[in-house]
C-alpha cells in the first residue's frame, strides 16, 4: 500500500502461514508463527536494496512482482544497512533545518547544510572553503538571540526534554521566530527547527491553546458515541482529524492479526478516487516503520517533490546521526515515487497505539493525504498526537467490549451445545441449531466420528474429509488439534483438490480417531475494495507503485488462504474439544464403541445406555468447573449444585438440593428478579447476564452476601418437554464489594471537598479533556469565581488564562504541562502558580498535581491541590518598622556615598590629566590609559545608579570605537592586588590580534562586567593556586550591513568554585539575594544581556569556570553602517 512511515521500506513477501498444533498438554492453541519477523525484516532489506540498485542500474523496479516474490534470506549487511537507511538516513525535509549539540556545553556536532539560508547566517569570503564545517564546533546560543538562547538552555539541562516542546526561539541574524523541538540521541540532542509563521509568540501560545481546545471537543464527540460500533468511531475520528487539519483525504487504516493492512475509514475530496476497503500486503509498511511509529506517534512530509538537505557533522561522531525522532526526517525515494504516483504530495500520519496489560500495540495509522504541498504547525500536530491517544483508548474500550460479546456469544453457544449432550442428543452439536458452526466463524463444519461423516455448510467431501483425517493420523499423530489459514502450507497433498473452497481448516481431536472440524474459504472471498473504478480482477500496469497494485499483490500473496483464526476462536475450539474428548474417550474405554445417528427421536432411545454415560461424563465435567452452575426443577426447587457455588455460598451440594431457590437461597433483594428470570425460562424465553444477590452460609464468611451473573438455560428432555432451569454463572462479590465501597466513600468524598473547613484546602481536578471536573468551596472562596462558572470549562486557556488572568505565556505553557503530566499519571509537587482573582488580586500558590483514577485504576484525570503562599506575618507586623528605619539608613548613606565620592574621583582626573601633559614613556602612557579607564568605570556606577533601567533592560548603552587590549588591560589591573595578597598566578597569554580588535559598543559597561565577573573568580581560586583568562574570536556574522564578531571568554580557577547560592543569586536573583556579590553578579549579568551577550557558570571535576559568549560590532561595521548613512 501506499503508507509507509514516512519511508517505504520496501515491497512485501509471500504471507507467513499461520499453522498450529496442539498436545494434550497444551492449555489452549494459540497461534505461533515463529521466525516470522525475522522472515519479514529479510523481505523489507531485500526489496529496499532491490530498488535502490534499480536505480544504479536504469532497470525498472516491479513493483507488483517484487511483492509477489520478495527474497525470503538476506545477507546480514543488507539488513544492517535497510536499518541505517531506515533510521540514519542523512537527510532531512528541507522546511525546516536542524542542529545536533553536545551536552552540557551546547556545542555544536551536526547540522543541515541549510541551516544557513533559513536562520540568516553568511561566513566571509576567506571563510568560504569552511562553509560546510563553518557550525561545527560552535555554541548553538549564539545562533539565537540571547533569550533564545537562554530558553535553549534551560530545556536542555530538563529531564524529560519532550514535554517542553515547542521552544519559540528567534535567529539572532533576521529576528525571524522558529518552532525548536528537540529529544535526545545517543551523541547528545537534536533540534528542530520549524520556521513559526507568525513573529508574535502570544499568537502562537493562543494557536496552541485553540489547537488543544479542537482536540479536546473532538475527543469529547468520540466519547459521546454510542458503543458497540468500531466503524462509527473510525468515521468520526477522519471527519475530525479533517477538521483539524484540512488534508484532501484522510484514512484510518487497520493491522490485522497476520500484520496484513486494511483501509476501515476515509473522507475524501469529492473528485478523489476512493481507497475504502483497500487491502495490502504486511510489508508494505516495513517491521522497522512500524517500530518508528511507536517511537515518534506523527509523522508529516510537507512536499514529495522538495529536495531534501543533506546533514553535515562532526568528525568525532563514528556513525551518521539518529534521526528516528527527528520531525524533519526526509522519507526514502521509493515512498516519494510512490506518494507521486497516486497524486499525493504531502501526507501527515498518526500511530494509533493501544495498550494491554503489559504492552502497547500499533492498531493501525490514520493517514493524510493532499495534492499539493501542506505544512501543519507543531501545536497543531500535537494536538493530533492528543487526539490520537484518546482514540487509541476508546478504541481499546471499543475491542474489549467487543471481544467480551464475542466470548459471551461463545460461551452461550457453549451451553447450548453442553446442554444438548446432557439431554443426551450428543450428535445434535452438528444435526440442530444451534450447531458446531455457531461457535466460531467458519464456511462449513464437520464431524467425523467412526468412519463416518456429518457435513454442514461449505465442506469438503466425505471421502475429503476422511482422507484429512487420515493424513492427520499419519502427519501429526502427536497432536490434539491443528489450526492452519493454508492446508496447502501446512503440507496436506491434497490441497490444491480442494480449490479456493476450503483453504483454512481448525481441528479438534475428540477421540484417538475422530475429528472435529470447521473449515474456511479463501480471503479474496471476504474482501471487497470500495473503489468504484478498480475491480480485484482488473488488470494494470503491474511494476507501478500504486494502492490498486498493492491491492492486486496482496490478493494474489493471500492466494489459497483463509483468514486466519484468532485466538478466542480457537480457545473455544479448545474448551469444546476438552468436553467432548472426556465423553467420548470414556465411551471408547467402557466398550461402547457404536453409536447410530438416529433421524427419529424414538430411535434414540435405542442407545439410552450410551447417553447415559454421556451425561454422567458432563454432570462429572459441570461438578468440577471452575464457573458455579446450578438447576431448578420446575417448582423452582434445587436440583444442580456444582462444587463452585458449595464453595461461594458456603452451601454443600447436600444440602441444597430440594431447596427453594426464591425463598431460601436467594437474597430478599433479588426476589423478584429471580422470579421473572425463572417464569421466563420455563416458557423457554432464556435471558443472559442477569446480577443475582445470594444469601451467604458460610462459617467464616467475609461478606454477608454472594453475587454472581449468570445466563439462564431452559433445560428439556428427549421430547422437548421443559425439566427447569440450568443457570451457568460468574462471581462477581469482590468487584462489587468494591463498587459499594466506592460508592460510599464518593458520598463521603463530595461531603469532605466541598466543607468550608479551614482544614481543607482549594482543591480543582481535570478530566482526562483538560475540562474542571470539580472545584470545591474554598477555590470558590480564594478565586471569586463559582463552581457553576467553572465546570466543563477548559482548565488552560478559558479558566486560568481567561477567568483568571495570568501574567504571561509562560505561565500558561507550564500550567499546561503539569496539567498533561497530572493526566499521563506523572504526579507534581509545589510547582509555583501565580494567577489574578475575580477582584484583580494576585494570588501565588504552591500547586500539587496527582493522577486520579477510577474503581479499575484507570486514570480518569487529575486532582490538583493549593497552598496559598503566605509572607511570615510575624517577620511582616514585628519586624516592619525596623525595616523601613534600616532602610532609610542605608538610603542616605547611599546618597552621601555618591555625592561625596565625586570630589576625591575629580582630584584623581586632575592629576591624570597634568601628568598626561608631561613627557612619559610609552609603558607609563599605557599605565594613565588603564588608569582612565577605571576612573570612568568608577564615574559611571555613581552616575548609574538607576538601578531599575538594568532590571528592565531599558538602560541606554553609551556606544564608542575602542579596542579590546584597552579593555582587557582595565579589567586585568584591578584584581592584581587582589592576586598578589593570595599568591595566585595569573595566566593570560592573549594574542596580538585579539588585543588590537577594534570593537564599537559600550566599553566601560563591558569593562565593569568582565571585571565582575574575573573580580569573583580571583577571589573564589584557592590560595597559592591560579587564574586563567582564555580569550577566542568565533563565527563572524554580516546583518543589516554590519558586521559582528562572536567573543568568548573564558576565565577559569582550580577548586570546588563559586557557593551555589551565589550563583543562584547570579541568575535568579529578584528583589532578594543571599549575600552582596550576588547583586553584582546579577546587575552584571543583566548588563550583558543588553549587550548581545550571556554567561554560564561551568563545574568540572578539578575547575570551574565562567563562560561568557559576547556577540559585538566591529569597527568595520561600524564604518560601513556610517558610509551606508
């Protein structure tokens, strides 16, 4: 088919048969198709190298041909390179680009070679024959602006990297925004870089806010569904996914149980030719596709036809760079040629995962399709990836209900047929109805028993049958049973007699030489492809990739075979057979060996001996089952009393027996239910999972009272008379006793949230939508806003975010990431939140978020709980006025500083300035050059002390030409005392072309920073150690006509380094600090980011160091901005 994971690993093989046999010892007859993975990973290396050497070669690739007669052995390098192909591919989709970085330094290692064009960047003409390592090595910072860069960083040094995606981040050379979506590899992480379409983050915030609301009202119209309808929910699942993302076509397509695939569900354009009901091979979608999907859940190809860029990387990586998570990873040649050909330009698809108890399967994939090129924004895609999960469990729901009905009708086609052994009609399993054909879904069925034959349905002959019975004497004398979708695969010679008929065959050994069997006809008989134009014997252009070649391939590989049989329908097989080979073996013992089908009812009682040991062998098999089962007659009272219900109720089966079931078994509570149950049943009206409350006889009884659901069976003679009541039932007690008890505590529950009490604090919880499902009395009461105002509303977005204000973006996006880690069962712990009440007020609160579920432990949503955030009101009455006064204090010191200062700072000016007129040495020049520069500095934190402008960020730089050694010679001089009275050694071997770079920027505030910055570092280095400054030129970039020059500086000390709290002070900072050189640190951080630069603090194992990256105009720059003025 024409859906692979975004690369089509290649064509399919022969289908793999599905054969199983049965030993005595076998507890069921569960299919095992050994090696068939492998089988298949050979077929997908196999076929994909087949292509690609056609492409060598000029020879044309048979499609059709290559599904039919795919290679069944592959050499182990084919494999490996199908998988590296597959996963490390070395190209990407050309609308975006992407970086690869080392952690923790954020350097660099990989990149797509057009990152270049989309982020703005150009590298001088000397610097051109680098152009494809140009990246390589550099921090990936500073391709953004430094909030950017920032944000880059911080998502980075997360845990669970994912759950930040996207990062808005802009290029620092055009300012234009990107979505930035990363994961980890094993070489470091991968960023993706999707161009944003809007430059207004809050419009893209609002975008993603609206998406997830789309996403959650179509998951609200997927769970209004009626259930019991699969297909219902597949056409609503297409119409919404259209809805969402206005793709000209979407399809859910189904994996059957042999991996073969089905399109079950589409909505197309109208002049569109339809795909519904298409059928194609297993490995159209390769085994190494389907893991991917399990891995990265949507994958989009914007445009066939697009070139795809190539990824460039480092040396030092040994193999080509993992892209199975990349959202930008190019698909291979045979997928485009494919999407080409059908008309197809861009697709979206979506793994449709559902979970079991101990593991995940992929159902199948809801594909999109469009004729031309088509981009869906991440959040929009993420929102997909939400619906997709909720699809995926009310699907599972859909296939348990599903297979509960199944067992049901089973389990009642059981019965029936037990009861008409036990009513000693033993042949009447394939003579009445219903009959053997009932229990699984079959074409024909046949009993052979003494040489004998009863057919129904689509059989083989007698003779047929009798020869397949002798084969499976002869072939596998050493099994009770044999289930195969091909008899031709599973080696019966005469297969190929028997015609596409009869091509699947189960069977249950029920003596040493009689059979049960149910046979199946070929699968091109139960498919039927919607398409209006194409017929399954239309014929086409055969090699041409295309849905209707893989149509016609998948019919031919399932050629002579059946579909196959799934494990309920064997396992009924099996139970049956268990019944019937303990009568019959028994029979076969004792002598009784001739049993004549009778066409006439008093014919059978010429065997009464015979039937008689028949039901004394299921009465045996009834006391013993591990299901309770017990009879009436027809006065109500007992006469069936199996082992199961003596040991439910505490009532041995003696005691029982002529017992009034209303009156002295049954509970008051279920009287009148057992009444109508048994009135029904003796009219032969016989009804199924009906809830009983029985009465409790045990001594040591836990629970006073027994329930159990049970199907009733009216229970006849040889002349079909009515004899009473057979109930066959389950035990339900413990389930209910725990609905009971949780229904109780939910009482208790609503009475507790909703107190007033100041013991209970605000509390709200989210349903699995993201919708409030409760909001108790004290959020009323902190919030203003009611619980009536609240309900149903989206959590993120419409209450908090639009009923309660919040005071940016941000907080909404980490309010929705507790909100989605809540519901994924990941619990949360005092995540602050701030928000603005009904009044306008604004309240800070710790906020715990918990999983909820529900009485079966399923998560249901999540509860979320308040503290409020409180000052120490001790510290605020107690310690206020002392406050204010040690402020004041500080105040006029502060004043009395700056005013004061000015006069010796303005002697020390006079001085330079007389001894500049004298005759000095050129050494003595540089000493009043450095010295100039500090008194500036000084004069500049007296005349700046407005703090509040460098909070903001709004402080005006004083823009000048200078050169870097000026700089340098500033910052070095004022730590030399410093330096000497620790003995220290200062290493600073900085190159003559670095001293004498012309910059144009703010000097003296880059001075004061880097000084700030070494002053710390001279003071933390342990005495007798050393200090080094490193000093290296980067990337230079060209913008707007000015040219830029990329510094880092790197100022590093032996030892543990700077206390943590100083460099929490460093970057957090606020209206508080832990101690004085935290102030500085965070002014002078903020001072740097004004200046196009940022700062890390590194920890090593015996260094530490800052690292401060600075991107500066130069004076070349400067010159020609000013020629260009």
């Amino acid at each position: 088919m024409e859906l692979e994971s975004g690369e089509r690993a290649k064509q399919p093989q022969q289908r793999q048969p599905n054969t199983t046999f049965s030993s005595s010892a076998a507890s069921n007859m569960k299919p095992i198709n050994k090696g068939k993975a492998i089988a298949r990973y050979n077929a997908d290396a196999g076929l994909m190298a087949e292509f690609e050497q056609s492409g060598v070669s000029g020879k044309s690739f048979n499609y059709s041909r290559s599904v039919i007669y795919a290679p069944q052995s592959v050499p182990e390098e084919k494999i490996a390179a199908y998988l590296s192909r597959i996963q490390r591919g070395g190209l990407i989709q050309p609308f975006g680009c992407m970086i690869a970085i080392e952690e923790p330094t954020l350097r660099i290692i990989s990149y797509s070679e057009n990152s270049f064009e989309l982020l703005g960047l150009r590298l001088d003409s000397e610097d051109e024959s680098k152009r494809f390592k140009g990246l390589i090595g550099i921090d990936a910072r500073s391709l953004f602006t430094p909030a950017s860069g920032a944000s880059l960083a911080k998502a980075a040094a997360s845990r669970e990297i994912s759950l930040l995606n996207p990062i808005w981040v802009y290029s620092r050379s055009t300012q234009k925004p990107f979505y930035a979506i990363l994961h980890r590899i094993d070489v470091g992480i991968v960023i993706d870089l999707e161009p944003a379409r809007s430059g207004d983050p809050a419009l893209s915030l609002a975008g993603a806010v609206h998406s997830q609301k789309l996403a959650v009202r179509a998951i609200t119209r997927l769970q209004s569904l009626p259930v019991g309808d699969i297909g219902v929910l597949c056409d609503t699942v297409v119409e919404d996914v259209q809805k969402l993302t206005g793709y000209d076509r979407v399809m859910v397509y189904k994996f059957h149980d042999d991996d073969h695939g089905e399109v079950v569900s589409e909505i197309r354009r109208s002049d569109l030719e339809p795909y519904l009901g298409l059928h194609y091979p297993a490995t159209d979608i390769p085994q190494a596709s389907r893991f991917l999907f399990k891995q990265n859940r949507v994958r989009m190809i914007c445009d066939c036809h697009a070139n795809p860029a190539k990824i460039i990387q480092s040396d030092e990586l040994k193999q080509p760079l993992c892209l199975v998570n990349s959202t930008l990873r190019s698909p291979h040649g045979c997928h485009t040629q494919y999407m080409e050909n059908m008309g197809s330009i861009a697709s979206l698809v979506m793994a449709v995962v559902i979970n079991g108890s101990d593991s995940s399967k992929l159902w199948g994939l809801v594909v999109c399709h469009h004729s031309s090129p088509r981009y869906v924004p991440f959040p929009l895609r993420y929102a997909c990836e939400f619906l997709m999960q909720a699809f995926g469990l009310q699907l599972c729901m859909e296939l348990q209900l599903a297979s509960q009905l199944t067992e049901k009708k089973i389990l009642r086609t059981q019965t029936l047929l037990c009861d008409m052994l036990l009513r000693g009609a033993p042949f009447g399993i394939v003579t009445q109805s219903p009959n053997i054909m009932d229990l699984v879904k079959c074409d024909g069925a046949a009993l052979y028993y003494s040489g004998k034959c009863w057919l129904l349905g689509v059989t083989p002959t007698e003779s047929q049958v009798k020869d397949i019975a002798e084969w499976l004497l002869s072939t596998h004398w050493d099994s009770t049973g044999l289930s195969t979708d091909s008899l031709a695969d599973a080696g019966y010679s005469g297969a190929a007699l028997l015609g596409d008929a009869v091509c699947g065959m189960a069977t249950a050994r029920i003596t040493s030489k009689d059979f049960l069997f149910w046979f199946r006809s070929h699968t091109a008989k139960e498919v039927k492809w919607g398409g209006a134009k194409h017929h399954p014997e239309d014929r086409d252009d055969g090699g041409r990739m295309h849905p209707r070649s893989s149509f016609n391939a998948f019919l031919e590989v399932v050629k002579s075979r059946s579909l196959p049989w799934e494990i309920p329908e064997i396992n009924a097989i099996h139970s049956l057979q268990l019944i019937m080979r303990d009568s019959f073996q028994d029979m076969e013992d004792s002598g009784s060996k001739e049993l004549v089908y009778a066409q006439q009812n008093d014919t059978e009682m010429q065997r009464v001996d015979e039937l008689s040991s028949v039901a004394y062998e299921m009465v045996r098999l009834i006391e013993t089952a591990t299901a309770p089962i017990f009879g009436v007659d027809t006065a109500g009272l007992i006469n069936g009393w199996n082992a199961k219900m003596a040991e439910l109720t505490g009532l041995q089966a003696e005691e029982a027996m002529g017992k009034s079931l209303v009156n002295e078994v049954v509970h008051e509570d279920s009287r009148k239910v057992i009444e109508n149950l048994l009135r029904r049943a003796l009219q032969g009206e016989e009804d199924k999972n009906v809830e009983l409350k029985l009465r409790n006889f045990g001594l040591h009884r836990q629970n006073s009272v027994v329930y159990i659901v049970v199907n009733a069976c009216t229970s006849r003679d040889y002349t079909n008379d009515v004899l009473g009541v057979c109930f066959v039932g389950q035990d339900i007690t413990s389930e209910k006793v725990v609905m009971d008890k949780f229904i109780r505590l939910q009482g208790d529950y609503r009475a507790i949230i909703q107190s007033l009490s100041p013991l209970i604090p605000p509390i709200f919880a989210s349903d699995e939508n993201v919708c409030c499902s409760e909001w108790n009395a004290a959020m009323e009461k902190l919030t203003g806003w009611r619980r009536s105002e609240v309900i149903g509303k989206v959590l993120a977005g419409e209450i908090f975010g639009g009923l309660c204000q919040l005071k940016g973006q941000d907080t909404l996006t980490r309010f929705m990431i507790l909100l989605y880690q809540g519901i994924s069962g990941h619990d949360t712990e005092k995540f602050t939140f701030g928000f603005f009440d009904r009044k306008g007020n604004f309240v800070e609160v710790f906020l715990t978020a918990n999983k909820r579920t529900d009485a079966d432990g399923n998560i249901i949503g999540c509860f979320c709980f308040l503290q409020v955030i409180v000052p120490d009101l001790h510290q605020a009455t107690e310690g206020h006025k002392q406050e204010d006064k040690e402020f004041l204090t500080k105040l006029k010191q502060l004043v009395y500083m700056r005013q004061e200062m000015k006069n010796p700072l303005n002697g020390i000016r006079f001085t330079h300035k007389l001894l500049e007129t004298t005759a000095i040495s050129e050494n003595q020049k540089q000493f009043l050059e450095t010295s100039g520069a500090c008194e500036r500095q000084i004069l500049a934190i007296i005349e700046d002390m407005d703090l509040g402008s460098i909070e903001e960020g709004s402080m005006e730089l004083s823009m000048e030409e200078f050169l870097l050694g000026n700089v340098l010679d500033a910052v070095v001089s004022q730590v030399m005392i410093l330096l000497r009275e620790r003995k220290l050694q200062l290493f600073h071997e900085i190159p003559e072309e670095i001293k004498t770079l012309s910059l144009y920027g703010d000097q003296i505030r880059l001075q004061l920073v880097l000084s700030d910055f070494l002053l710390n570092v001279v003071h933390h280095a342990p005495p007798d150690g050393w200090v080094e400054i490193r000093i290296s030129p980067d990337l230079k970039l060209i913008q707007d006509g000015n040219e830029f020059v990329h510094l880092q500086f790197r100022m590093t000390h032996p030892g543990k380094g700077l206390p943590s709290t100083l460099i929490q002070d460093m970057f957090e900072g606020g209206n508080w600090w832990t101690i004085q050189e935290g102030l500085g640190l965070n002014l002078s951080r903020k001072l740097l980011n004004k200046m196009n630069g940022h700062v890390h603090y590194v920890r090593e194992h015996n260094k530490c160091y800052f690292l401060i990256d600075l991107e500066i105009r130069t004076r070349k720059g400067r010159q020609k901005a000013s020629q260009s003025e």
